[in-house]
C-alpha cells in the first residue's frame, strides 16, 4: 500500500520526511533507522540535525543501517558513503557511533560483510523506518535493473553505465567512480516496518511511473514497493508528470 504525499518541491519533501523521522525517533527513542545516501535525503538530514540543535531532538538510543557502500573505498574517502554520514549527519547529531552500521568498503572478504550485514539487520528485527531514494533507472539502494530476478541478500552489485555516469558527477575524475557497491538486498528493505521513498526532479519521473503504474519487475526495481504494506512515498510535482488519473 502506498501512500502518496505530493508536494510542490524539494525543500517541501526535506521537511515533510525530516518529520516523519522525527516523529518515529521521539515515540520511540531506540528506533532502528534505515538510511540513504545521495543527493535526495541531504535536506532531509540537514532539517533533522537543526531539530536536534533547535528543538532537543534526541538520538543517544538510536540504531541506523545504510542500505549500500561503495567497493574500494575507505571511510575516509570523500566520496564513500560512511565520510558522506559522518560528515552530513552523525558528527552533527549526538548519536553513537558504535551503533551507525555501513557496509565495509574495503573489506577483504565481501561475502562474509553481506552475511554478516544480513545478520545484523535480523538481530535488530529490522528497521522501523527505511528511509530511500531511486535511480533514474529505478534502482533503490544498489540493486540495479536485472532481467528476471530480483536479489534477496545483501551481496556485491555491479552497477550500471548510467548509474556510474549519474554518479561521476561527484567525483574530482569521473574516470574514478567505483564500478561496484555492497548493497542491501530486496529483503533487507521489505522488512522494514515503513518505507519512506522520497523522489525529487523531472529526471525520476520514468521511476516514479515504474514505482506507481508499472507491472512489479526486476526490470523496475522500485516497482517491487507496490508489495509492501507500508510505504510514505514524498514526490514533488515535476516527478509526478507521467501519473495521470
Ligand atoms: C544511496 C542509494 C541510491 C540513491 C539513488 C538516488 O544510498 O542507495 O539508490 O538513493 O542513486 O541518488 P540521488 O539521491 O543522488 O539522486
């Protein structure tokens, strides 16, 4: 079941999905949060760590599972996602560091990390909220368009030419952007109790096409939310171009 919350632009979704977070860590404050990288969820953690300045909004019992990392880079790297946490959300926040999980990067045995990263996510009994963002392919976390299935297990992903494209903007040499990630699978994601999939900009209007109208493909891998129970997605109006009613 998806919910749809439309709204007119990106400041507009940041603020809406810092509440929902919000609210979740204030009722419960040990909650377990599944979160995101990219350019999407940034206003959303900029507006959380303002009400955790401004507002006393606390994270001490908090627990958080990223959904991917990039092969090859280690944490202090610019561009690997646990600098990009650390440096857009948990040093500005008063969580423990022991408790904010990433896949590792630079690991040496990548099978053992998925394992042991699937591991994690059943002794936390899964997340409370997982907070996503989408391809303009319909990826979510790394799990990229295959052709007839879709991967369980968290596992080391291959990405595609126009993910790596897509994602070469952020790198000083283009030519450097990883081409494999560790990614959640599809059932780390579904078990969460609540997915808050946020999609912003003309460019993810295809996904959201996929996530709403589409038949549930591995071709689409968004589209596998239409058999969740409890999805909030937050779209703006330029991504919603393709949904008529
Ligand atoms: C990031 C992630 C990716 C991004 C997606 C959209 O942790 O899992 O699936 O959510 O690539 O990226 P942006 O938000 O930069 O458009």
């Amino acid at each position: 079941m998806i919910e749809i919350i439309r709204v007119k632009d990106y400041e507009t979704m940041s603020l809406y999905a810092a509440r929902l977070v919000a609210a979740q860590v204030r009722l419960v404050p040990d909650s377990v949060l599944g979160l995101a990288t990219g350019s999407t969820p940034l206003g959303m953690y900029r507006e959380l760590v303002r009400q955790h300045r401004e507002e006393g909004l606390d994270f001490s019992q908090v627990t958080t599972i990223n959904l991917d990392e990039y092969c090859g880079l280690p944490g202090t790297h610019e561009q690997s996602y646990r600098y990009y946490m650390d440096s857009n959300f948990f040093s500005k926040i008063n969580i423990d560091p022991d408790l904010t999980f990433i896949p590792d990067g630079m690991t040496t045995d990548i099978d053992a990390c998925c394992e042991m990263y699937d591991e994690l996510i059943d002794f936390l009994g899964g997340t409370d909220i997982q907070v996503l963002g989408v391809g303009e392919n319909g990826h979510i976390a790394f799990n990229e368009p295959h052709d007839y299935c879709f991967t369980a297990q968290t596992h080391k992903a291959e990405l595609t030419e126009n993910t790596i494209e897509v994602n070469s903007r952020f790198f000083d040499d283009p030519a450097e952007t990883p081409h494999f990630a560790i990614s959640m699978g599809m059932r780390g994601i579904m078990s969460s109790k609540c997915i808050l999939m946020l999609i912003s900009g003309a460019r993810k209007a295809d996904a959201v096409y996929g996530l709403l109208r589409g038949e549930v493909t591995p071709r689409c891998p968004v589209s596998i939310l239409q058999l969740h129970p409890n999805v909030k997605l937050i779209v703006t109006d330029d991504a919603f171009v393709k949904i008529k009613d």
